[in-house]
C-alpha cells in the first residue's frame, strides 16, 4: 500500500501542476493582450459589421484616425480620415425603419 500512497501523491502534485500551468497561460494570454492599450493610444472610435466574421473599424492612434477592414485572417488597411472628415449625426436611439437624409451623408 505504501507505494500505491506514494504513486497517488505523484499524481496529484503532476496534476496541480499541470492546473498551474494552464492558469498562468490563461493569465498571461489575458494581460498580454492588453498591455498595449495601457497608454491609451490606440482607441477603437467605431465598429460595423458587414457580415458574420469581416467588420470595419475606425480607430484612433494619437491624432491620426485609421479605417481598417477586419476579417477572420487579416487586418486591411483602408484609409486614413482626418477629424474634419468625419461628421457623423449622434443618434440617441438607433431605429432601424429611419430613412437617412441626403443631409445627413458626408463625402469625402
């Protein structure tokens, strides 16, 4: 019995440690992918869904506004607006039956 104890002691060390492992990694996974945005530097202004895996987002660096296309395996640039380029009306309520105006449209 004494080696049946000592084997059941082995295993139960190797498994915390393998449950240690694992929460580390889980750990350093999560701070790893926000220590770049401690500064804030890196701002996301807005996102649009345009399917179930692509997106556009506008993001701020600084003081240059960057539009990129985001899908499952790459990130495209697709311009870069200054701040007067970009007006957009505050909707209190998003109302999905609201017509938009031509006003309302900027182009740049």
């Amino acid at each position: 019995m004494d080696s049946l104890s000592q084997f059941g002691q082995i295993m139960l060390a190797l498994g915390g440690i393998v449950v240690l492992i694992l929460g580390l990694g889980f750990i350093a996974k999560r701070v790893q992918g926000t220590a770049g945005l401690m500064n804030g530097q890196l701002k996301v202004l807005e996102s649009v869904h345009l399917g179930t895996k692509e997106r556009v987002v506008l993001l701020q660096a600084g003081k240059q506004r960057l539009l990129v296309g985001v899908t499952a395996t790459q990130i495209t640039p697709l311009g870069e607006l200054a701040e007067k380029q970009l007006e957009l009306p505050q909707i209190d309520e998003p109302d999905a039956n609201r017509d938009i105006e031509q006003s309302e449209v900027v182009v740049a």
